[in-house]
C-alpha cells in the first residue's frame, strides 16, 4: 500500500485516497465551438505511459481536496505531490528508472531481469 | 518407523501428558508437541493422501514449509488444511486426515494412482472438452472436486480476529541467530523497532540444530536466554512471538498474523488472531533457509523427510522419528544431522552422499569412520519402495551396483535456499549463486536488508563483520561475537536435482511436487508440448501452485527445466512468490469487519417505526428501506404492493424518503455553478420554486436525477438518487475544485441531517390540512413545484409540492431528531382519510405508470436525456454545462440509438419480464436481432394488467407498432410499443 503525501494533510496511507486518473487535461472550454475530435479526445482519451506520469488524487476519506502528483507507473513511487495551482514540475528534474528494452524497469516491476 | 523419545530437552514437558484424537483414536502426546511430533511420538506417520493420486503420504518436514500433513482440526470448527508441523496440539484437539475415503489405510482414490499414466500434465484442459459443454459443469467437475482436493470447508464462521497498526523505524523478521544479533545491536538506540518471530521460543537455528557449540564461550542456550533477556528488557525493541510476517507489500508495509492460542483451545468468543500492519522505515530479513529434497522413484513414502527436519525433531521436539535413519545428501548441511545422532547414541543405518569422497568433509568423514556407519560415496538413490511406508531403497553406488537397503526413514537434503519469498515479494531481484546452487537476494527495491542464511550467507565465517556492514547506516553498537561449530566446515554441494527410476515403467513416480502430485515426467511433458517459459511450465504442472507455494521443491523445478532446456538457470528465471507467504484465513484478514459491520447499515430515523409495522426491507446502498408492508403474515408480497399502490390511487401514502441524498450548495457563484452541473436552466427560476433536474457525465449520458430547490440565487438545495448521493456530491466537488475555481461556491451533505417524508394521493390535501393547519395548501397559495419553509411546534420544516406517484403530493423535510414525532402525528391525523404507509416497490411501480425513469434501472450510462424524452429538460440556451457537447457528437445524435418507450402486452392477460429482449420475429430463430430490452416491468391494479418500460432502438419513431418479447422460456408473446406513460398522461391529478 502507498503513502501518498497529501499537500494539505502530509502523509497518509493510500486507502485514504481515490485517483483521478491524468492530471492537467484541460477541460474545452465550453463558450467556444469545439470540434468532434477535440471534445472526444478530452472525454475519451488518457495517456497510459510506463513510467512518469501526471496524475490527479483526491483526499476522499480526509480534506476531500484534490491534487496532482507525478507517479512512475512502473515502479509505483510517488515522486512529487503539488497543489492544483501550482506549475506542474518538469519531468526532466526526476529520473525514470525504465531501462530494460520491454521497457522494465531492472528493480520492482516484479519482473526478473532475463538476458534476451 | 519406531521413534524414541529425547528426554534431555528443555521445550518438551515430559511430564505434562497431553491426549488427542487423531482419526478418531485417542493417543498422548506431551505439552509442547506439534501435531506431526505427537503423531511421530506414536509411530505414527501415515498422515494423508496425496491430491491428485491418493498416494500415502507422511510427515516430511518440520516447518512451515510442509507439503503432505495438511489435517482438519475438527475441535476448532473443522478448520482445513492446517499444517501438522506447526500446529500446537492440547488436551483434547480433535484431528483428521483429509482425502481419504472411507478411511486413510483404505482409501479408495488410490484407483486414481492406478489411472495415472493418463493423468498427465494439461489433462483437464484435454479431456473434458466434449461431447457438450453442459458435461463439465453437471458431470466432469463435481466428480473432479470429490476425487481432488484438500481438506473441507468448515460450516461456521467464528474466528474472531483483531488489526493492529504497529508504525515503527525497524523491523527485524526472523529471531533466529542473525535476527537477534541484530536486534541486540539496537538495544537502547533511538529507534523503535519490532522483532517478529514465527516460532514461540526465540533462537532459530540455535534451537533447532547441533550446529553451534559455543558462543562468546558459552552454551548457545545460556547465551541465548541472556540475549533476549537484554531484548526484553530494552525500552525501545518489542518482540512478537507466534507471529508470521505473511506479506511485504509496497513502502515496507508488513501484514503479519499473530496466533494468540499457541498450544491451547481457542475460547469461543475470544480473540483469537491478531493481524499486524506494519509500516516501518527498514526491514530487516533475518529470515533463514529452507531445506530442499531431492527427486527419485517414490520420494513420497512416508518415512522419507528432510534431514533438517529429522535434527529439528532431535532438537526442539525431545524425538528421534526414527532409531536409524538412511541419510542421503548431496550437500554439506546434513553433517550435523549425523553428529546431532551420535551424540545421542544413536547412529545412521547408511550415509549415501552423491559427492565423491574428496568432497567430502574431513571431520564428517572420521566421524562415519570412527563409529562403522555404513558410507556410500559417488551414489544415489534410486528409489524407495513399501507399502504405505518406506521399507527399502535401492542405492546405486560408485561402481554402478545396485544395493538394496532396508529401512524405516530416510533423511534427504538436496541443498538449502535462502527463504526468498519475502524479499521478492518486496519486488528485490535475485541472483543466481553457481557454487551454492541457489538464488540469493542482490539488489533490493526497497530499504530492505537482508542477513545471515536470508541473504545467501551459509557460513558463519563472516557474521560479526556482515551485520556490522550492513547496519553500518543506522550507526549502531558493533557486535564482536565469537562463535565455535560443532562441525566446522564451508557448505558445499554438488549439482543434484533428480535420479532417474531404474526400471522404466508408467507408473514410475519422482515427485517434484508433493502438495499438488507433480511428478518430473510432467515437467518433461510440458516442455515437450511447448511450455518452456517458467511461468507457463508452472501454470501447466500446477507445479509451486499448492499452499506451499513449492517451498522445498521450486529450486529443483528450475534445475532440472535448465538441464532439459541446456540453459542456465539464471536464464530460465524463476516464477514470483506471490503473498500471502503461507494461508491466512478470511476470518483473520475480515477482523472486525464482518456481519453488521462488513459495511455500515444505514438506517432512517423512522427505521424503529418500520420494524413495528411489518416492514420488509430491502438494501438501496447501504441503506435499509422498506420494500413492503406485510399487514399480516398470509399476505404476500404481490398483494401487499398492489394493496399500498390502490391506496395511493384511491386515498393517500405516505413514503419514507429519508435517505434521499441531499446537498446544499451555497455561495456567491452557486447559480453559475448550478447551471454548469445541471443540464437545466436555473437563471429564469422563481426564488421558491424547484425543478426536476438531470445530471450527466461529459460523456453526454444521464449520471443522477433530481429535484433543485431554488432559495435564492446563492443558495439551493439539491436532492439526489439515494444511491447517487456520494458521487454527485464528489463530482460537484471535483468540478469547484479542477475546473472552475474562479466560482465562489461551497457544498455540503445534508442527507442525515433532514428526514423526508413522501405524502400522495388525492386525499393528501386534507391530510396535510389536519397535519398541519396554520399552512394554507390551496393550489394557488401552494402551487405545484414550489417549497415554502414553515415552523411546526417549534420544529423548522420545508414541504416541497412534488410527486414521484403521479397524484397530487407533497414532501416533507423535517430535522431528523424532530422526524419520528412529525410522523406519528401524520400516521394519526391520516387514519380517517385511508392513509397507509407504502414501500419502496410499489413506489417503483406507481413512478412507472407515470412513466418516471429511475436512474441505473431504465438508463445504464448509455443512454442520453434525448433517448429518454427529456430534451426540455436541457438548457438550450446555455453555454455550457457538464456533458453538454457530448449532446451533439455523431454518436448520440444517431437516429437507431436505444430510447425509452412504453410495452404493453397486445393480449393483456399476458405476463411480461424484466430484462427480456424486445425482438421483431415471433419465431426465436437464432440469430435473432434485438431492439432493446425491457428495464422495468410490473403488474398494474389501476390498467389491470402487465405493463413495462423498455430502452429500444430507434423507440421513439416505434411507437404505436407491434413487437415481441422473449420470455424466460425461450418462447415470446406479442407486445403493443407505446409512449411511456400509462396513468393521467395529462397530469390533471399532479396539479389539482
């Protein structure tokens, strides 16, 4: 189980949390023409990457308050937590640890590392 | 296999006999006693039968890793598969053996070993295809299930178990000798830290084996009390006993179980689990080895066990199974087992080792000189033979002769690996050690550290300066420990992973897994057939896949998959260890969350009426509601619906709606924000007023429904589905918070804060007159959906004039304190105009000949407010509002997409059902196109027949045609499509 570093509350154990899926997805905004494509990709399309990702927590049995996080979905830590008005950090400042070619990282992915 | 008992030993108390049943038979054991030592004690040691082919099997370790002597300990509510060589016995425990029938001498699934040859690996995926699928569910799977298997299931559920959270800076797993040098070293340092042993005595290997002489030049059992004597007596290092750390998930969070009647009879009602959560800042894995066998002809009799185990029984059970065991090894860690034997008098029938004499070590060696034991050197096993125990095995020795051997138990040990599972199960990477024949942790993923056998560390040689290293981070005392061996060598071993039978045959067997009856053969098989991958091999075998999770046998899997591959076993990887490291049970991980309290039930504050008044409750969340009222016992459920819906027709109801979600939204910008979440219009809406409103996801589809009071353009109060409540109001919060902080808005639940009360039917005017008289309710002074607050004896009240019936109605809100006396006092007044509660179904069936929807019953979040005829409901108007673009995307603006009709029966006697599918063709002839398919359905007093709510394709432009529905009995009945309304279309009642 995670701990998650809720910017308002500190650290506190995952079950305390629901994720919101990819952070910074900017909602179209309404009072303009939208086209079919641009309002299908907002309501349909996330990314999935293996490793560093922005994304989007709320402190459901705490502050009730949402927040952003950069998580590597490979290995699973929580990198950086920020409140939503604050830039979102450059992913150039943390180190991915996906190496090996199927794009494993070499520690913690609960995959050995095979000579291919 | 004759024991003897050990008398010179500090865990047994002689003196304390204990009896138990065993099969039911009565025998004695002593105070102490595991159930395998107890059993052994009586020469016991045909335990159970195997899983797959029946085969006799007995005792063959000393440990937690056991695979074979799985029992049901019936005196604690039958409890399965308990592992007889961890298991306490105490006066009176009843045990039996499991998978046998009748009894375990004679069982008759032992045919199935006669069959074998045919139950090859894949044999299920290959056989039981034909000749029609209904085969395998009526036929091939139950007689599967009583021919295989463990133990059964108990019938009742009463273990009761505690969680607690332990938060600490260390964890040391493991009190054996590394683990409490460890520990030592912390003793009165700044961190807190928790020592978790498995066992009841702390000592480890100290206590298990003649392996250490001497340490700091004293007894290890006198060093050993004082050492945990200093442990005890430190402030900041707590240690839990009977404890098995299970799991190590993510961020060092550790989930241990804590057996807390060690030895004696759980009390009913008492605590009898305890589940430790543990987060701790490092772990350390002191967690030793496990001893491996070895794979040859019949290496499943009973009498046959790890020579550890054997030196443990010596050791910590006061029992030698067996007077004079054979011993055969391929490794140095059985020496102490033979010195372990001499030093009490006894000694090994034969030494078979497969290294060459060279190999050998010097001092084991004078040792089987010095006292005549019989010394194989350059051989092996070719396999043992007996009847329902070993009676002789077959030793093919260096020269290539065969030499039959008679015996009684035979002690293996194919090498030792460090126990792995937990360290990978914290996601560390292990390497594979060619001279040790092993894989032994490398890097960790967390801050985890591993020491002594754990870590691949089968010498002693470097202890001090090992644990000094690595505990360097944590800058505390260094330990300068001297230790002496009693036999003083390197381990050492040589390749060995299986000796092929010596006469070929069929029904030759080398298991490879005991628990779940994988033989070598199968292996091979699977290879053969394309199963090279390590984790596809195991999923094929089954092999590792028991609750032992393979834990002496997976490292041999892997050898001898190498030797068939002609690869390295680094290159063949290893299959992950998965948690939990052995079986918990439900009981222990549901702790305290389990009956009332395995989910909270929510109750209304009249809930204490309803149970006085025959209410049937029906679960709506968690929430409890009253489905029916049953005004006597005869009267069934049908009646009592169609009863409560004429009366709400004909006189009046009166409905508890309290658990309607309800959310009070206030602020400068609430009318802005109304209007983003809701698809209607609020601007133009009269203070006092209130409308029916739908909330969509942006994908454009109906999410929640519900009726918005209008305060003031700052405040508003919106009511929800009383399942919907949590999520819309974390969806309004989402939105205040991600996309529209710029509004001043602010929202809250007041859903338990306010009871409703739900009061229609024509005669509801009068009795809401008599309720409450200094209301005017006339039409003009109280119009159809407007509220007014009011205070009744003191008590604030809101009535909002709506109706979820189709009469005319009105909904009370009142203070949930306040709720009950309110109600009691309507229940009178209305008595003389027929009122009479109704419940939630005739509630449904009274909102459905309204043609009122239920959100999540006639919609599936598929479905748009313009396939449900509510295009009026959306604020044309407005520039944006959740979903709102979603409205006029190519695939909601289609023609053909599902909309919400009406169905009646074209002859009305016939019956309609929900969930069936709406179809053009009277004739089912597959493949049948389907419009849609009913989503609501019941029968009508007020129509006098069947009639239904649908979601068909392209409905709405189908309505005044002719269809069918198919019935559960695949035959259909003729349907009228109609729009879907059914009572007062022109709602003439709603406003009267």
């Amino acid at each position: 189980m995670l701990i998650i570093n809720c910017p308002y509350c500190g650290p506190r154990d995952q079950s305390e949390f629901s994720n919101g899926g990819e952070a910074h997805v900017k909602r179209p905004d309404g009072s303009k023409e939208i086209g079919d494509r641009e309002w299908g990709e907002y309501v349909f399309i996330r990314a999935n990457p293996k490793g560093l990702f922005y994304e989007r927590w709320v402190h459901t049995h705490g502050c009730r308050k949402w927040f952003n996080c950069v998580r590597d979905t490979s290995t699973d830590e929580i990198l950086v937590t920020y409140k939503l008005d604050e830039k979102k950090p450059n992913l150039n400042n943390f180190k991915s640890v996906v190496k090996t070619p199927s794009g494993e990282p070499e520690v913690g992915s609960g995959n050995f590392t095979v000579e291919k | 296999m004759k024991s003897i008992n050990l008398k010179d030993n500090q865990f047994i108390q002689f003196h304390q006999k204990i009896s138990f049943k065993f099969d039911g038979v009565k025998y004695f054991g002593y105070k102490g006693d595991t159930i395998a030592s107890a059993l052994l004690r009586n020469n016991i040691n045909l335990v159970g039968r195997s899983f797959k082919y029946h085969r006799p099997r007995g005792i063959y370790t000393c440990g937690i890793e056991e695979p074979n002597a799985l029992v049901q300990i019936i005196s604690e509510y039958s409890e399965p598969n308990t592992r007889a060589t961890i298991k306490k016995i105490y006066e009176g425990i009843e045990i039996e053996s499991q998978n046998r029938w009748p009894s375990l001498e004679n069982d008759f699934g032992i045919i199935n070993n006669l069959f074998s040859p045919i139950f090859t690996a894949g044999f299920y995926y290959k056989t039981f295809m034909g000749p029609h699928k209904k085969f395998w569910k009526n036929l091939y799977e139950p007689l599967i299930r009583r021919a295989a298997g463990l133990g059964k299931p108990p019938k009742d559920f009463k273990g009761i178990s505690n969680h607690i959270h332990h938060n600490v800076d260390v964890t040391i797993i493991g009190g054996g000798l590394n683990g409490l040098l460890a520990a030592k070293s912390f003793i009165n340092s700044n961190y807190d830290v928790l020592l978790i042993d498995f066992e009841e005595q702390l000592g480890g290997i100290i206590n298990n084996s003649n392996k250490i002489s001497l340490i700091d030049n004293k007894e290890p059992k006198d060093w050993l009390k004082e050492t945990i004597q200093e442990i005890e007596e430190s402030k900041n290092v707590k240690i839990l006993k009977n404890t098995l750390v299970t799991t190590y998930n993510y961020i060092n969070h550790l989930i241990a179980i804590e057996d807390r009647f060690v030895g004696y009879k759980p009390i009913e009602g008492k605590v009898n689990s305890t589940l430790h959560k543990i987060r701790t800042g490092h772990t350390i894995l002191c967690n030793g080895h496990i001893e491996r066998f070895l794979s040859f002809q019949n290496n499943d009799l009973p009498g046959i066990m790890l020579s550890s185990s054997f030196e443990k029984y010596m050791c910590r059970y006061g029992l030698a199974p067996s007077k004079e065991p054979v011993i055969f090894s391929n490794n140095s860690n059985s020496n102490s087992l033979v010195y372990s034997l001499i030093k009490v008098g006894l000694k090994p029938k034969a030494y078979i080792d497969s290294r060459s004499g060279e190999e050998i070590e010097p001092n084991l060696f004078d040792l089987i000189r010095k006292n005549d034991v019989p010394l194989y050197t350059n051989s092996q096993i070719k396999g043992a033979f007996g009847n329902k125990k070993i009676e002789k095995i077959l030793v093919e020795d260096s020269s290539g002769a065969l030499n039959e051997i008679k015996c009684d138990c035979l002690c293996l040990s194919g090498g030792i690996n460090p126990d792995v599972h937990l360290f990978t199960q914290s996601k560390g990477l292990l390497d594979w050690d060619e001279k040790d024949l092993t894989y032994k942790p490398s890097k960790p993923f967390q801050p985890t550290i591993t020491l002594g056998s754990a870590s691949g560390q089968f010498n002693f040689d470097n202890l001090n300066s090992d644990v000094n290293e690595k505990l360097k981070t944590f800058k505390v005392k260094k330990l300068d420990v001297k230790l002496e061996l009693n036999t003083n060598t390197k381990y050492n071993i040589e390749k060995l992973w299986e000796v092929s039978p010596q006469k070929k045959s069929l029904w030759a067997k080398s298991f490879i897994d005991l628990q779940n009856d994988v033989t070598t053969k199968d292996i091979r098989q699977a290879i053969t057939e394309g199963f090279d991958r390590i984790e596809h091999l195991k999923r094929y075998t089954t092999n590792s896949m028991g609750t032992d999770q393979g834990k002496i046998s997976s490292i041999n899997a892997l050898g001898i998959v190498s030797d068939l591959l002609d690869k390295k076993v680094n290159e063949v990887g290893t299959t992950i260890y998965r948690p939990p490291y052995a079986p918990l049970s439900f009981s222990a991980i549901a702790g305290r969350n389990c009956y009332e309290f395995y989910d909270p039930e929510r109750k209304s504050p009249i809930h204490s009426w309803h149970l006085k008044n025959g209410a049937i409750f029906e679960d709506v969340g968690q929430w409890k509601r009253p489905w029916y009222f049953q005004i006597n016992k005869d009267e069934t459920m049908h009646e009592a619906v169609q009863r409560e819906s004429i009366n709400v027709r004909e006189n009046a109801g009166i409905l508890d709606g309290s658990t309607l979600g309800k959310i009070e939204i206030k602020g400068e910008d609430a009318l802005e924000f109304m209007n983003l979440i809701y698809t209607n219009s609020f601007t133009k809406m009269k203070q006092g007023s209130a409308r029916y409103a739908l909330m969509l996801g942006e994908d454009g589809m109906v999410k929640d429904d519900g009726i918005i009071c209008k305060i003031s353009d700052q405040h508003f109060i919106a009511t929800t589905t009383t399942g919907g409540a949590a999520t819309v109001l974390g969806c309004m919060e989402e939105y205040a918070q991600t996309e529209w902080p710029n509004l001043k808005v602010f929202m809250n639940s007041i859903t338990e804060q306010y009871a409703t009360f739900n009061i229609s039917g024509p005669k509801t005017r009068e009795i809401m007159k008599k309720a409450f008289p200094n209301i005017n309710f006339s039409n003009e002074e109280f119009p159809f959906m407007t509220f007014q607050f009011h205070e009744f004896n003191g008590i604030p009240i809101r009535i909002l004039r709506a109706s979820f019936t189709g009469e005319l109605g009105y909904e009370i809100y009142i203070p949930s304190n306040s709720a009950p006396k309110i109600w009691d006092n309507i229940q009178s007044v209305g008595k003389e105009f027929g009122l009479a509660s109704y419940g939630t179904e005739a509630m449904h069936l009274l909102r459905a000949e309204k043609g009122y929807i239920i959100v999540g019953q006639d919609t599936d979040g598929s479905i748009t407010p313009i396939d449900l005829g509510l295009s009026w409901m959306i604020g044309k108007s407005k520039k944006d509002f959740l979903g709102k673009r979603s409205l006029t995307r190519s695939d909601t603006i289609r023609e053909d997409r599902k909309q919400l009709v009406g169905i009646i029966p074209s002859n009305k006697a016939d019956k309609l059902e929900e969930g069936q599918h709406i179809i053009l063709d009277k004739e089912i002839k597959s493949p049948v196109p389907m419009l849609g398919h009913i989503t609501s359905c019941y029968y009508s007093s007020t129509l006098g027949h069947d009639f239904a709510l649908a979601v068909i394709k392209n409905g709405h432009s189908m309505i005044g045609t002719k269809a069918y529905a198919s019935t559960s009995s695949m035959s259909t009945t003729g349907v009228d499509i109609v729009k879907p309304v059914f009572y007062d279309e022109d709602n003439k009642r709603l406003v009267s």
